[in-house]
C-alpha cells in the first residue's frame, strides 16, 4: 500500500487502543451498550476437551498476555485447539458487528469494501457458486450464516470427544478467518469514526490485535489477502 490510510495514521502500538493484554470486561461492556447483537453466541465444541480448552482460554486471556494466549498448549491437539478458537472468534466477530448495524446498512454500504482498493463478492460454492455483488450487510449476513452452517457440521466441527476431524479440516479453518478479516477490514475502513464515536476502538483494536496474532501463529490467512490492513498488521506482528 503505497499511502497510509487516515484510519492507520490513527491506530498505532501506542495507542491505548492496542494494549498488549486482553480485558475480558470487554463483552460485558458491550453486551450492555448493545443488546442487539446480531445473533445469538455459538457455544464450543462440547464434550470434555472443549470445557478444558475453553478454561485455558479464559485463563491466557486473563493473565494479560495475548501472545501467549494464542499458542497451543502443551499436549494438545491443534486441530482441537483451532476449533475452539474458530467459535470463538465468529463470536467476537458477531459482537462487534452487532454494534454497528444500525449503520452499516445497504444505503450506506452498497458493496462490502475495504477502501477504495478492495472488494469483495460472496460465493459459498453451494447456492451462491458464481461470486456475486451484494452490499455488506448481505455480504456479512451471507458469511455469518454460512459459518454457523459450518460450526453445525459435526462432520466438520465434531462435537464428541474422539470423533476425528476431516482431511480438509485446516482448509475449512482458514477460509472462515480468511473471510472473518474482510469484516474487520471493512469495519476499519467504513466504520472506525463511528467504533470511535461510541468509545468502542480499545474493544475493536485488543479483539483485532487477538485474531491477527492468532492468525500469524498458525498461518490461516494468506499475505496477499492481508493488505487492506497491512500496515496497522505490521505494527501488531512485525514481517
């Protein structure tokens, strides 16, 4: 990207917005300012090994350190590991959503974007096999709809301890964050004036932070699908 974007020359490591620990307070407040969210919260995985992976979570979290939160845990599964975190980054994701829209609408947003340079088209490869232009409440209306489909597949998300997961498990993974970015992106680009006016960019920023380190940890998104925010990116997890 050639020009920094203003929204990027605003958001910075130094900024109170992008502190390196993680407030968990941050739903509840929220959940408070909004109670619209724009649907109701995805559970874990259940079954034994997704409470005890949930209690990890929580506690990472908690000690304030979001690099060391995002690693897998020692003994571990990996593809346990990331099913847990996918629920819980479509939930965090459909939080922060849900505050803005009242705004993002079709009349503000007739075409889901990421500034000037970057837009997107949905397909699910299903229904919608040929990428098609809609405005980003459908975009993201269409996404949301078409993770919770894949959550509630347990032939992809298994919900028994011991039930293996797919081949194409990983691939799965990577393309709901792959496509849970566009949403952060074009809530940075369209939106971040109004995140500011409700005093809700330290919640943005910290759950952005979050999703971006692990992201970079388990390498789910690809650089090139990045950019609409590679500068703010790089300022997290330097290349």
């Amino acid at each position: 990207m050639s020009e920094k974007p203003l929204l990027l020359q605003r958001i910075s490591m130094s900024s109170p917005g992008f502190s390196s620990s993680f407030d968990v307070s941050f739903v509840v407040d929220l959940l408070s300012r909004n109670q619209r969210t724009f649907r109701p919260k995805k559970s874990a995985p259940s079954g034994s090994k997704g409470a005890q992976l949930r209690k990890h979570i929580d506690a990472t979290l908690g000690s304030g350190n979001l690099r060391e939160a995002v690693k897998l845990p020692t003994g571990e599964d990996l593809n346990e590991w990331l099913a847990v975190n996918t629920v819980d980054f479509f939930n965090q994701v459909n939080l922060l959503y849900g505050t803005l829209t009242e705004f993002c609408t079709a009349e503000n947003c007739p075409t889901m974007t990421a500034g000037p340079k970057y837009e997107y088209r949905w397909a699910d490869g299903v229904q919608i096999k040929k990428p098609i232009e809609v405005s980003a409440p459908k975009y993201v209306e269409y996404l949301m709809d078409w993770i919770e489909s894949q959550l509630d597949d347990e032939s992809i998300f298994p919900q028994k301890l011991g039930t293996p997961f797919p081949p194409n498990f990983r691939e799965v993974v990577k393309t709901i964050f792959k496509r849970l970015f566009r949403v952060y992106a074009h809530i940075y680009h369209s939106h971040f004036q109004k995140i500011v006016s409700l005093k809700e960019e330290a919640h943005l920023n910290t759950c952005f932070k979050h999703f971006i380190l692990f992201t970079c940890e388990f390498a789910l998104i690809d650089k090139k699908e990045l950019a609409p925010l590679q500068e703010l990116i790089e300022s997290i997890v330097p290349y």
